[in-house]
C-alpha cells in the first residue's frame, strides 16, 4: 500500500480548503448533500481523537469550512474520498 500522497494523486483529489458540504459529497456524492454532512460529522466523530486533532489545527465546532491542513488531517485519518 502506498503513502497518502501516492493515494491522493491516484485518485485525484486535490488537498485544498472545502466546505462542509463538498467534502461530505466528495465522500459520498451517491445520497443527499444534508445526508453526507450527517454522514462526515458521524466519521469525524467516530475516528478516535480525530475531532482533538482538528481543534487542534484550528478547527471550530460548527464551523462550514475546512482549512487545508484540517482537510489534510481528514484525509489520513479517513482516507481518500
């Protein structure tokens, strides 16, 4: 298995700031915009000490944006969308 880099340029997604809502569809693009963002915030939940990680890099509750690096952290903690 590759590193994250080699995963994120196979499937060509690009590490830069999203919204909630594009990444949740990025992640699952097959159901409802309002069902993804339920089905991220359950994962970022769900992933033990991931919510910590994002505070940690700036991430505040609620917030409808994710930085880049906060998108960095998903992205290894959860995987490629």
């Amino acid at each position: 298995m590759g590193n994250i880099s080699d995963l994120i340029e196979e499937s060509k997604f690009k590490i830069r700031m999203y919204s909630r809502s594009e990444l949740a569809q990025a992640y699952d693009p097959s159901i409802a915009p309002e069902s993804a963002v339920r089905k991220l915030n359950r994962m970022l939940r769900e992933h033990s000490g991931l919510l910590e990680e994002l505070l940690l890099a700036g991430y505040k509750h609620g917030s409808h944006f994710f930085t880049s690096r906060q998108v960095s952290i998903i992205v290894n903690r959860i995987g490629t969308p």
